[in-house]
C-alpha cells in the first residue's frame, strides 16, 4: 500500500494520523470539510475538500488509493441539530466505505469509539469482546457512533477489509476544538474545575493513537476491532486532575460531586443554555450521564497484535498544557513554570 485517502484530517485525531502516516513513507491524499483549516501543513499532504455525503465527489477522492483510513466524525456532546450527527457519523461513514469498496481499496480502517464497548461500574476493565448496551449510549453522539460501528462491522462480515480502532480518550498538541477531553483540560488551567465526578478514565497520547491507525493499517485483522489506549492510562478523573496539578503547580480540585447533583446541574445547564440560549453548556449532560461508567480498559489486544506503543501519559498531558498556553486557549493569567 502507497497512497492512503485520509478522512477528518483537519480533527484532532485525523491530523496526527496524517503526521504518522508521512513519517511512515505513505503518500497521503486529506479529505478535509470545505472550509476547514488543517492544523497540521506538509508540503508532502495532498488535500482535498468537498461533503461527506457526496458519493460521487467522495468515490473521485478516493480513486487511486491504496487504502482508505475514514476518521472523519462530529465529535461533540452537544449540537442543536442532531440529525447533523448522524447524516455525518452514519450516512458518511456509509458513504465513505461503500465508496471504498467500489473503488477496490486493499484495506479500510475505521475510527470508532471506546463507548461502543462495554463499560463498567465496578473497575473491571472492558475489552473488545463484548458491546455496549443499548442503554449505556447516553446522547446522540454515542449512538451515532455505535450506529456507524455496526455498519462497517456489517460491511466487515460480507468480506470488506475494514479493520475497527477504538480510540480511548487521546491527549497532546492540537487539539483546536478542543475535544472534550481537551475542554477538561482547558477549564483545569482557567480554574472552572470546582469539583469533580467520581469516575474513571483511560488516558492515552494521541500519537500513539495515530500509530496505532497505521498498525491497523499494515496488521490489523480484517472484521476486528481495537482499543487504542494505555495500558498505564487507566485513572479516576480525581488523578487526572492530581497529574494536571503537578504539571502545571494549580490546585487540585478537593470537592466530589455526587453524581445525581452532577446530573441535575447538566439537566439544568442544558435546558438554559441549550434549549433556551441555543449555547453550548457548560456542563455536558451527555458527558455527565456517561460518567457512570468507569471507562478503565484493556489495551492488551492493540499492544500485542498491532504493537500499540505507550508513551507516558504525563508528558503527554504536558505537552498539550503547554500547547494551550501557547496558543491563547488559556488567556494571559497563566504564568506559571511547569513542572
């Protein structure tokens, strides 16, 4: 395989995998949203725009490609329009394989989610074995995703080499929305951390998730899937905050929220700021729900058939507190050395 057509190249993911797929000798064609700007630029990355839900348009992308990587999705727990979410995350991904399939592309790689695993409340850590329930799909964008998941494991099952990766929650520069992981970050450095859920995450750099795309690639089994985390990464949102502090020399956060006041605060926020202002909320009711479950996993899998690397997660988290700072994300206050 020489010439990978990449979708999302201009999201938080997508851009690393561009960055790792030329750092790995591949001829990359971006497919970027028109209007979008890439926060990654290489001579080397051809690009080219247009709508997701073009088939036509999409199909000429890809023609000539070698491989397709579709990373392309709206990640937010949050819009006002959310059949927009599944015209792009469903639809699109449809569009974007059948496209592939067309064209003879030798293999397919998927970006799906660690939500659409199966999550627990009790620590025990979740592999790829089993899904999540229906109603673990807390909001329009886990659905989504779990929707268009399904349909690339279908196509899978009637003999498409598509290989499905499952990111956990990746951090590092350039995260320019910022994702929701990233937001927790941001609010952590302009002090709107008050308090905190008693919940659990995995942790893991972006660029080895961007690798990790790039393994799949080149040794990924056709019609499986893999949780691209760290397998150091697993954490409660309290010792995220801890690292976050020594980086950075901020307090701690010391108040636990209980989840049901956590819930009735995003239940509130969203009406007002949601259904009333048309804003995107401060506290994400989506996010909030989801923090039930603790989102501890396995990464063994990805670490032992793709050769998943693992980077230390601090200096991950370094470097994206200091990519904030930099870039204005954080405003003139911060003026603290890192640790």
């Amino acid at each position: 395989m020489k010439r990978v057509m990449l979708t999302g190249a201009s999201g938080f993911i997508g851009s690393h995998v561009a960055a790792a797929l030329l750092d790995s000798g591949y001829e990359v064609r971006a497919w970027v949203r028109a209007g979008s700007t890439l926060p990654f630029i290489n001579p080397a990355l051809e690009t080219v725009s247009g709508d997701i839900l073009d088939a036509d348009s999409v199909a000429k992308a890809i023609e000539g490609c070698d491989a397709v990587i579709h990373s392309a999705a709206l990640y937010t727990f949050w819009t006002p329009r959310p059949k927009l979410m599944y015209d792009v995350n469903v639809s699109g991904t449809r569009t974007v394989l059948d496209a592939a399939i067309r064209c003879g592309v030798e293999r397919i790689v998927y970006t799906s989610t660690v939500s659409t695993v199966k999550l627990y409340s009790n620590g025990r850590l979740a592999d790829e074995t089993l899904d999540a329930e229906p109603s673990d799909l807390a909001g329009h964008y886990k659905r989504s995703k779990f929707q268009a998941e399904m349909e690339a494991r279908r196509y899978a099952s009637e003999g498409a080499p598509i290989v499905i990766v499952n990111p956990t929650f990746p951090v590092g520069p350039r995260d320019m929305k910022p994702s929701p992981t990233g937001q927790t970050i941001v609010d952590f450095l302009r002090r709107a951390f008050p308090a905190f859920v008693d919940t659990g995450i995995n942790v893991v750099d972006v660029r080895d998730v961007a690798k990790g795309h790039v393994l799949a690639l080149e040794h990924g089994t056709p019609g499986q899937r893999y949780l691209l985390g760290s397998a150091h990464g697993n954490m409660t949102l309290r010792e995220f905050l801890g690292i976050l502090s020594e980086i950075t020399g901020l307090p701690t956060p010391n108040r636990r929220a209980p989840w049901w006041l956590a819930l009735t605060a995003a239940y509130v926020d969203h009406f007002i700021e949601g259904m009333l202002l048309g804003r995107q909320p401060r506290i994400p009711l989506e996010g909030t729900k989801h923090a039930r479950k603790v989102m501890w996993i396995d990464p063994s899998k990805a670490i032992t058939e793709l050769g998943l690397p693992q980077s230390p997660v601090k200096d991950a988290l370094r470097e994206a507190v200091e990519w904030y700072i930099s870039t204005g994300y954080v405003g003139n206050s911060y003026n603290r050395q890192l640790n």
